[in-house]
C-alpha cells in the first residue's frame, strides 16, 4: 500500500512495510520510497527522566519499538 503525505510542499511515497498488530496499531514500519529512509511508527516515550538520559533536541521525539519489529527490514543483500 502506497500512500502519500503532504511534508513541505512535496508528496511523500511511503510504503507499508509490516507491523505485527492490526487496524493500524503500532508498532509499524514504513518505507519512503524517494529516500529509502525507514519511518516507525511506535509507543510515544514521554517520562522525563527517560528523555533527558537521551538529550532529545527540541522539535525531535523517540518511540519505542519493540524488537520483533526489526523482523521486518529487509536483510542485507552483500
């Protein structure tokens, strides 16, 4: 599924690439077809003391994603 999402004036070609729930829960996995770029959808971390052990700069977040997500990056070619 292909879907396209308005972000600064272009449309972006985001593919579904798997996620290990239904009806659109997370965690999910997304591909921007221009970039490669990989895009996860995940579990908003929000506890302070969490976030600042990280330093997040502003205007950035993180998520967390479980592991059996990663089963759905497509493996290494070489």
């Amino acid at each position: 599924m292909i879907r396209g999402i308005e972000e600064r004036g272009t449309v972006m070609k985001i593919t579904f690439v798997g996620g290990s729930t239904g009806q659109g829960g997370s965690p999910r996995l997304y591909r921007d077809e221009e970039s490669g770029d990989f895009i996860v959808q995940g579990y908003l971390i929000g506890d302070p003391n969490d976030l600042v052990q990280m330093n997040i700069p502003d205007g950035e977040t993180v998520v967390r994603v479980p592991a059996s997500l990663f089963s759905y990056l497509p493996k290494d070619e070489g």
